[in-house]
C-alpha cells in the first residue's frame, strides 16, 4: 500500500586544505580536484571547501593525485565533531623556516 521511502541526509563539513607540492608537483590535478569541489581560496597553498566526504576520503582521491612527494595538511570535523588538523599527506619540517627570528630574552650582566 505504501511505499517505502528513504530520506538520507547528507552531512556537508568544512574542510581547509593547505599543501606544499615542491617544484614539481602535481599542481594541474590538484587544481582541477579543487576547482571540482568548488574550493575558495585562502592564501597562497590554502584553500576551503564545503564537502559531504570524509577526512579518510579526501585523503585518498588526494593520494592517488598527488603521490607521496606532496605535503598536503588537512584541518576539518574529527571525531565529536571538533576541528582537528593533521597531515594526510606528508609530514612536519624538523625546523620551521621561521626557527631562530624571534629575539631572546637575555638578563642584562653588570661587568665588574
């Protein structure tokens, strides 16, 4: 008598995406993923976009683009729904290129 019918709610998240892909990195692909997913941009190798995937499936479509010679920081919903940020691609430089700016605080010595 009645049909059956199905409301599947599809939940959309905010995700930001930084990357760093070298000299020779796939840069046409990656434009071309984030054009897809209608992306804004936020800087220079920072961008946004309003997606109904997963973090893990981000990941993924962006592994089989990039490879494994990018750094690629993704910032989104993690469990409980907080904000988290890590990288799915890549990982953290040793030493920041800003290491050794910042001006230390140094007790002023009287000279006998």
């Amino acid at each position: 008598m009645f049909a059956k019918v199905s409301l599947e709610v599809r939940t959309v998240h905010r995700f930001w995406l930084s990357f760093d892909l070298g000299l020779r990195g796939n840069y046409e692909q990656l434009y071309q993923w984030l054009d897809a997913a209608g992306s804004q941009e936020c800087g220079d190798n920072v961008a946004t976009f309003v997606m109904n995937k997963t973090a893990e499936q981000i990941t993924t479509e962006l592994s089989s683009i990039l490879g494994t010679n990018a750094r690629v920081y993704l910032i989104g919903p993690g469990k409980e729904g907080r904000l988290t940020g890590r990288f799915v691609l890549g990982r953290r430089k040793k030493t920041p290129p800003w290491s050794g700016y910042a001006v230390a605080e140094t007790e002023d010595e009287e000279e006998a």
